[in-house]
C-alpha cells in the first residue's frame, strides 16, 4: 500500500476506523500503518463502522470499497448526513499475482491545500462525502426527502431521518431505531412499513416491556393444544402473524436473556417453533426494533446478546427529543388541535403569538407524546375560545 495517504492521516488527527468484510484486508491495513499514525479501530463491516461510529469519535474512515452488508454508495450517503465532518478514505483490495494488494481509492477530492492532484501512486486521501456527488462513478445523489406517511415536522434533523428510513425501507433490512420515549419511534418504523414492498402486509407490534416474561415465550412464538395449562386450542404467535409483513419489536432491550437466545434464531435463520411442538416453521417478516435504552450499554453489561444486538443493529436510526427540534413544535401542535377541533366539529382554535412563544420555550421532556397530551388538555381548557392564549396554558408542576 503506498504511503501519500498515510501521510495525510497524520496530518488529520483523531483516531482511525477501518471497515472491511475481509479479515485479510483489515490486517494488512493496520499492519502497514506506521507507528506514529493515529490510533487504528477494527470495524467487520458498515453496519458495524456506523455502531462504533456513534459510539466513539473517529476523524478518518478508512472505508473498504466491498461489504458484505451494505451498499458501499447507500452507506457513503448515510456518512453524509450523519457525520458530515468525517473523513472517508476508500481502500481497494485486489488479487494480483496471488498476492493481495491494497490501495487508496480517490473517492471524492484530494488533500493538496493548493488544488494540485494528489500525490501519484495508487494512494489519495478523499474529503468529506458531501463533494463526490459530481463524479460519473459516484452513486447518485438521493433526491430531497419526503415527510414519512403519519409524521410531521419539517426540520433539518427530522429530514435527516426521512431520507434514512426512505434509503432502507425498499430492503429487508434489519432497522433499530434509537430514541428517548414519545420522540416517534413507532410512526417512523410504520413509515417504513407502507414505504416497503411488504405495505400490503401485516404491521405487527410487540411491546416487549408490557408483556409478563412468562406470557412472552407463548405470545411471540405462539403455542400448540395442552402445551401448558389453559392451551385450550393451538395459536401461532406474533411473530407468525407478521409472517409477509413487518414485525416491531418495540422496547427490545427489555427481553430477558433466555427470549433473547430463541429470538436471535428467528432473526438468523428466519425461523419459529411453537411450545409443545417439535416442528419448525418459516416465517418472513421484516424486523424492526425500537429502544429508547442504551443497548451497547446492556451488551457490556451482559444484559443484552452482543450477536443479537448486532443482528438487529443493522441500520440504525437515531431520533432526537423535541426540545433538540423547536422548529417543529409549532406544526405538531397545531396538527394535534386540527385533530380535535375536527372531531368537534368546532372552528379551527390557533394558538396567540405570546402562547407560540411559550410552546417554543419549553422543554418537553415527555416528547411528542407529551406534546399531544398536553394539547388536548389545552383544548378542553380554552372551552369555546377560537384562540388560544398565554392564560390557557397549564403546564404540569415541576415542568419548564
């Protein structure tokens, strides 16, 4: 491997992520890495380059132009919109002579300060992805996303999750999503159900934390007649009824290990097995899951299965809390006021300048959920006024 974009990485600082399938390419990559380079990390493919990515602070990805996983030019896109100040370097491994070979792919635009070409050899560093859009064997720039089916809010961060659920919903990808209770989680795994080929489909929602261990084994895998006592007749279970369609694994992080272990062989191989039966059933179902727990938390903890959470962390979708979006406050309130005023029956209410500015302020720690909540005790509050003021508002004690 030439050293020109070894001596960029140095100049770049931070530590250095290498994302390969190929065990033999992250070896040599790392063994030819001079001393002084900066700190070097492992990835075993994209899904697991963008779990560590969100997990740690790297400056350089050094990006193998192969994976097994994912799409190399989807992947450079969810880079782009998820790390725009990362550097992205792309290594091509070859077979030349029965010898493998490694080289620095120019992926996007050089290094040099004064525009010159970069060095010669195989070796160019890349900039930041957000450049390689006008370069012919570049994938195409995704066109400007659309609001998801259900969702509102038009901010910069929600665009950024609808162009990542749009991107994965045409797969069968495996997508978790990530965020603090009321951000949404179940409306953007929804959307990405009707965006699927599998829409026509059954949505089938397992809240994990609701469901008594003890019910849980029978409740997603289902039961045969006399498995246990009251098994009056045989049902299959939830994950059997998304059979054709997608399945939600809402709060997945609170399955105890023993589901964990049964689950992880659904999500391999595509397979149930009832209780009191010894025959295997396939199913296909797309899976999602949803937490708003810290699972590499609960892997290090030996709560959670290190090979599920890897099963199911495929395409993570991070959704941020309300108060990280303010802009979008205002349409979700008055959306969820249109609602009730329709119901009603009654004239469209709106919100005065002075109580918008209130809305604006506060934290909303609830989320979305508390949102809507709130609203319709604000509604029930302002009786038949058509508008609703500063003296309407009745936050809850404590809340700010």
């Amino acid at each position: 491997m030439a050293t020109a974009g070894i001596s960029v990485l140095r100049k770049q600082g931070g530590k250095v992520l290498i994302a390969s399938s190929r065990e033999d390419v992250r070896r040599r990559v790392l063994n030819e890495l001079p001393p002084e380079s900066p700190r070097a990390a492992e990835a075993a493919g994209g899904a697991d380059a963008l779990i560590q990515l969100d997990s740690s602070d790297f400056g350089t990805l050094m990006l193998d132009t192969q994976l097994d996983d994912l799409d190399v030019g989807e992947l450079r896109m969810i880079l782009q919109l998820r790390f725009p100040s990362l550097k992205v370097v792309m290594l091509e491994a070859k077979k030349a002579e029965g010898q493998l070979s490694l080289g620095l792919e120019e992926e996007l635009a050089s290094d040099s300060s004064a525009g010159e070409p970069s060095e010669s050899g195989p070796a160019h560093l890349i900039e930041d992805a957000t450049a390689a859009g006008d370069r012919p064997q570049q994938a195409a720039t995704p066109p400007p996303s659309q609001i998801l089916p259900g969702m509102i809010g038009t901010g910069q961060r929600m665009q950024q999750i609808y162009k990542l659920a749009r991107l994965v919903a045409p797969r069968d990808t495996a997508v978790l999503i990530i965020g603090a209770t009321g951000t949404g989680k179940e409306l953007v795994a929804r959307g990405i159900h009707e965006l699927s080929r599998r829409s026509r489909g059954p949505f089938v929602v397992v809240n994990c934390a609701a469901i008594p261990e003890s019910l849980l084994e029978a409740e997603l895998f289902g039961f045969t007649r006399g498995a246990f006592t009251g098994a009056f007749q045989s049902r299959v279970g939830r994950i059997h009824a998304a059979h054709g369609g997608t399945l939600l694994l809402d709060e997945v992080g609170e399955l105890p290990l023993s589901m964990q272990a049964k689950l992880l062989r659904f999500v391999q191989e595509g397979e149930v097995q009832r209780l009191g039966s010894a025959d295997l059933f396939r199913v296909d179902a797309r899976v999602i899951a949803a937490t708003n727990a810290d699972l590499l938390q609960r892997v290090r903890e030996k709560q959670f299965r290190e090979d599920l959470y890897y099963r199911l962390a495929v395409f993570p979708i991070h959704l941020p809390q309300l108060r990280n979006r303010p802009e979008d406050i205002l349409p979700l309130a008055g959306h969820f006021l249109s609602i009730l005023c329709r119901k009603a029956e009654m004239p469209l209410k709106t919100f005065t300048m002075e109580a918008a500015n209130v809305l604006r302020k506060h934290a909303w720690p609830g989320n979305v959920r508390e949102l809507q909540h709130w609203v319709e005790r604000t509604y029930v509050l302002s009786e038949s006024r058509e508008q609703i003021g500063v003296e309407d508002l009745d936050f809850p004690a404590g809340s700010n």
